[in-house]
C-alpha cells in the first residue's frame, strides 16, 4: 500500500470515528493538518490574527460538514478547499467592510476565578490560591474568545453541545476553537512555567 492510500485509509477512519462522537479524533486531524492550512494561507494573508482566524474558521466549517466528505479524495485536498472557499468569503467581506469597530477594552476583573478549598491548612491554602491566580493570569492572556471557551470548558465543565448551544455558536466551530485556545494556553504556561 503506496503512502498517499495509507494516509488517505488513516484519516478516512479517523473521520468515521469523529463522527461516532471520539472528540480524540477530531484533535488528531486538527494536529495533522493544522499546519498546512496556516502556511498555505499565510501565503495570501498578512496578518497573524487573520491567518489564524481563518485556519479556524476552515476547520469549523469542515467539522461542520464532516459527513460530507468522501474518502475517494484525499482528506488535505477536501480541507484545503475548503480552506481556498474561506479565503475568498474573506476577500469578499474585506471588500464590504471599510470601517472596523471590533476594538474593545477588556475589564481585566470581568472573568476572575477564586478556587478555594477551605479543608486545607492555611500554607497549603496559600499556595494554591497563589497557583489558581497564576493560571487564572495565564488564561487572561488569551484573546477573550479563546478565554471565555476556556473558561465555559474546563471551569464551568460544560460539554462541547452546551457550549455550542450557549454561545450560539456551531459544533465544529466550538471545538476548533477550543483546540487553538489549548494550544495557546500550553505555549504561554511553557514560557512561564519558571514562574509557576
């Protein structure tokens, strides 16, 4: 079995298993393909934010419409045209718009969280309140998008649907999202981690 049948078998399977609901599956084809989608818009965008926003929004659409794709083709040509279709909404839209109003200042104080566990003794309260205040800073360096998946994920525990349904936002979109958020989250707590 040539290379390109053994990669093009591997994620026909992990598709299936993505929509059997493994959300393992899903991470998999993000990891795998995350990096081509970037660098090839990247050689059309400019700005970071928007080669970002738009690998997004490429793998929200492709989750979303995950049951269409047909393992005759190979799963990086199907996302990355999808990703193309992404690129030129982009173009269309920037046309339309001439004025952006999306700059907002950010209360710091808006999503503070205070974990307390009130069995402990009062230095290993101390230091767990100190630890809790120093991710609660690290998540708070997220763009508030990502932050408030964060948030809504790991510290209200919400599951993927009620985040969907909360936020009025796709599936696929939500889960994409979630996974650049970690992804961010990781690389900021490894550069501080000598803080920590």
């Amino acid at each position: 079995m040539g290379l390109k049948q053994s990669h093009r078998k591997r994620d026909s399977l992990l598709v299936q298993n993505a929509l059997a609901g493994d959300q393992k599956a899903y991470s998999e084809l993000m990891s795998m393909y995350w990096n081509s989608i970037e660098k090839s818009l990247s050689l059309k965008l400019v700005s970071k934010e928007d080669i970002e926003d738009l690998t997004i929004a490429t793998f929200s659409k492709a989750f979303d419409k995950l049951d269409s794709y047909d393992d005759s083709f190979a799963f990086t040509t199907w996302i990355q045209t999808i990703a193309s279709n992404a690129l030129i909404d982009f173009f269309r839209k920037k046309d339309q718009k001439t004025i952006s109003i999306d700059k907002q200042k950010e209360d710091e104080d808006t999503n503070n969280i205070d974990v307390v566990d009130n069995s402990l003794d009062p230095e290993t309260h101390l230091i767990r309140k100190q630890k809790s205040k120093h991710i609660t800073g690290m998540v708070h360096r997220l763009k508030p998008h990502y932050r408030e998946l964060i948030i809504l994920r790991y510290l209200d525990e919400m599951s993927y649907a009620e985040i969907s349904k909360k936020l009025n936002m796709p599936l696929g979109s939500v889960k994409a999202k979630l996974f650049r958020a970690r992804d961010l989250l990781m690389q900021i707590l490894k550069n501080n981690e000598n803080e920590y």
